[in-house]
C-alpha cells in the first residue's frame, strides 16, 4: 500500500494587505491578505521549511523531487539544497521539476510512482504591479512523504495532456501574460470532466462518496466552475481558500487542508489544471491524525508587510543601496568542505570533553582534542537568547538588523542574525528556531544560504 506518510506546508508569517495595493494603484480589489515571502527567503528556503515538517526524524529511504516555476538557480540543481538543508544524506537522489505551473503535480505523481520519496513543490507568486499575479498570488510551499505506511492511500491517479496556450511567461521576466478567460474556460472544463471521470473509474468510486475535494488551477473561472460542479461542503478549504493561488505549490497546500479536514475512511479528491489535468484519489486510513501541519500559520498572528517592502523584495522598486562594498560571494571550495554546518546546520560533539563545538572543527575549543567529534543536528535543539544588539552597518536588506548570540540547550553558542523580526525588541531568555534563509546575493548571482534564526511562535509547540 503506497501513499502519504506525514504531510506539510510551510505558509510565510508575512501578510500584504490587498487594500493597500488598491490604495497604492487607485484600483483593484482591496479584501484579505495574501501571504508574503520574506526579503531573504526564496523558494529554496520556503521548500527546506516544509521538507523539514514533513520529515520530522523520519529518514526516507528514496529519492527527492523539487517543483518550482522560480527556481533560485537554473542549470545548477535547486533539489540538491533542499536535500541538503533538509537532512538527507547523499546517497539519496534529487531533482528538479522546474519552470513549469504542472511541475507540483508532477512532482507529486514521480514521488508516489518510487514508492518511497520527499516531494516539495515551492513558489513565490508576483508580477507587475496591478496584476492578478501580485494580488491573487500566494508564498508558500507543501511537502509529502510518500511511503508504505500512508495517513492517505492512493487509490488511483488518471492525467491528460494537452497542447494549447493560456498562460506564459519568459524567461527572466517578471510579467505573466495570459489569453482571455474565456479560451481557458472551454479548454479547462472538458478536461477535468475527463480525469475525474477517470480517476473514479479507476478506482471503482462514486462521485458522490467523495468527502473532500481540491481544485487546484492558475484560472480563477475554471477553478470556480468546476468547485461548483461538487457539494459546496466537500470544496471548502477554510482559511486556504482566501490567500490565494500558490503556483506549483498550490495543489499541495489545498492536498494538505483537505487532509486536515478528513476523516479515517474519506475519500479526498486532488485536481490539478494546467497543461492539462491531473488528478489523484487518495483514501484516508486509520493512521490519520490531523494537527500540525504548518496550516495554523493562517490562522495565527500576522507580520504586515508594507506594499513598498513587498516591491522591494521582488526587485520591482530598485532603490540606492546602503554604501558599502561589494557583497563577497561564497568561495565554492570552502562551501564544498562545510556543507554539513552550512546548509545542515551539523555541529560537532567532542568525544572527549563532550564539548559542543558550533561550527564544528578539527580541534575541540575546550580541551583541544584532535579530530574527536560525533556530529549533531542542531536544527530542533532548544535555543534561547543570550545577548543581542542592532547593526546598522549589516548587508542585510532589512536594517537594523538584528544579531543575537543563542545559547542552545545541552551547550554551545553561536552568532546569527535574527529574521522574521521587524519591530521585534529581543529580550535575553527568549526562545527562537533556527530557520534556513538566504545571507545575500552576490554581483555575480551566487547566493549564500546560511542558517538564521526567527522569534519561536505558538505553532512551533
């Protein structure tokens, strides 16, 4: 029996009001919020997060899939940072589904396929100030570990492709271009009606047995239409349904919420509509116990995030630089040689003295034993503030920025900057969590993954 395992989603804690975009445009629609990525975090680091939930000790045995359509990196692999970052060791396989809205379904359907596999779908949603990208859009990122021992049976899975243009975007550009409503609306309709016919008949189940059902598309009409065509009560997602669309991540976040809302025995539909139709039947099983899925960051306190921030994170609103040198980028070689500590966040144990040596070394700092070290994860260890202090003379985008030395339960203390903070004061004894975040970008593209670490919040219990 394969299926999914453990689930998550990873929302931002950062929230754009819509009616501040409409202030700022003088038109637009002005409800809700949508969810914000932070200035230093991509959808690398928004798929670590969900990965990380997901996972929890678990250790997978298979292979990771990494869907995006705003890879941080092209050429150079995206999964194999967020194999990295997320604990995996090297003897498990990473790739890319990159560049394409479908990639999270595919993703999705490669995963379930191995049998045993960490899927990630991430993505960061803009366009053009004034689009439907930039209001509608949501930040956000859905893991699952798919494996012998489901929380959630796959029953059957049916797809269809086809060939027609409704939405687009080059290479490097911002602006997503789309055709008018109606085209997508007579392609999209037909073909779902056929992979939920599918998919049904395949599993041998009646439309009307179905307690839960995901539609997941970028076509705001199609995506409604076809909601419709269902029970009003087995389409309603909550909280998710107002933050708006999550491009490759979209479909595994309403997967999540369903999952959340279903019982031991429902039977949870997932359409995805983009290039075609994908659609995945899943039945829950006695092994289900909803809570913590990362969902309860919509619904808990929110960090307002200004219109112009927002357009200055996206690099829509180029403004002067603070004067400072050049940013160094990371030197590949010495990356290479620390990738446990950087991107792992491994410290070392001294056999010896049982000293914490963070980062770890050849050379224990109390009793200076030689090459005497267990490695230990520090990602879920307990830490609490020791000092702290603003720099105004930082690199960050968001200043001051705010550098505190952690003390982490069971020994050792290391320096980091604060993120997730804005109008935050720090006290000494205050918890905090570690969190996986980009350090800068260099002139020459290459961007420096560092560990930080955000104020703890009440879901983080």
């Amino acid at each position: 029996m394969v299926g999914i395992e453990s689930y998550a989603v990873y929302i931002p804690a950062g929230r754009l009001q819509r009616a501040a975009i409409a202030t700022a445009l003088g038109s637009g629609r002005g409800r809700g919020a949508r969810p914000v990525a932070s200035y230093d975090e991509d959808s690398t680091t928004l798929g670590v997060a969900a990965a990380r939930r997901a996972l929890g000790s678990r250790a997978i045995t298979g292979s990771l899939w990494f869907a995006t359509s705003r890879p941080a990196y092209l050429e150079k692999s995206n999964a194999v940072t967020v194999a990295a970052a997320s604990g995996l060791g090297e003897e498990a396989p990473a790739y890319d589904v990159g560049g394409a809205l479908r990639g999270g379904a595919g993703a999705l359907r490669a995963g379930l396929a191995e049998g045993s596999a960490l899927v990630v779908a991430s993505d960061l949603r803009f366009g053009l100030p004034g689009s439907a990208d930039e209001a509608d859009g949501s930040d956000a990122a859905a893991a699952f570990v798919v494996g012998a021992d489901p929380v959630a049976e796959l029953v059957a899975t049916a797809s269809v492709t086809r060939e027609f243009l409704d939405r687009w975007r080059e290479p490097g550009d911002v602006r997503t271009r789309t055709w008018e409503d109606r085209f997508g609306v007579e392609e999209y309709l037909p073909l779902a009606g056929r992979a939920v016919e599918d998919v049904l008949a395949r599993g041998d189940v009646a439309r009307d047995a179905l307690a839960q059902v995901v539609v997941s598309t970028p076509h705001a009409r199609a995506r409604s239409q076809v909601a419709n065509s269902f029970p009003a009560e087995v389409t309603e997602l909550g909280s998710v349904a107002g933050a708006g669309y999550a491009g490759t991540a979209d479909l595994g976040v309403g997967l999540v919420a369903a999952f959340e809302r279903a019982k031991p025995g429902d039977l949870v539909l997932a359409l995805s509509l983009a290039d075609g139709a994908d659609a995945f039947l899943f039945r829950m099983t006695e092994r289900h116990q909803p809570g913590r899925s990362g969902l309860e960051t919509l619904d808990g306190p929110e960090a307002e995030v200004s219109y112009v921030d927002f357009l200055t994170w996206r690099g829509l609103l180029p403004r002067e630089p603070a004067r400072r040198p050049d940013v160094k980028p990371p030197v590949p070689p010495a990356s290479r040689r620390t990738t446990d500590w950087k991107f792992g966040f491994v410290a070392g144990r001294c056999r010896e003295c049982g000293y914490r040596n963070l980062p770890p070394r050849r050379v224990c700092l109390r009793c200076r034993a030689s090459d005497a070290f267990e490695p230990e994860v520090m990602v879920d260890v307990p830490a609490r503030v020791a000092t702290f202090t603003d720099d105004w003379l930082s690199e960050s985008v968001q200043l001051p920025a705010k550098v505190v030395a952690v003390d982490f339960e069971g020994g050792g203390r290391f320096e980091f900057e604060m993120t997730d903070a804005a109008g935050h004061t720090p006290s000494i004894g205050d918890a905090v969590v570690p969190t996986f975040r980009v350090a800068s970008v260099a002139g020459n593209g290459v961007r420096n993954y560092i560990w930080k670490v955000r104020p703890h919040r009440e879901e983080d219990r």
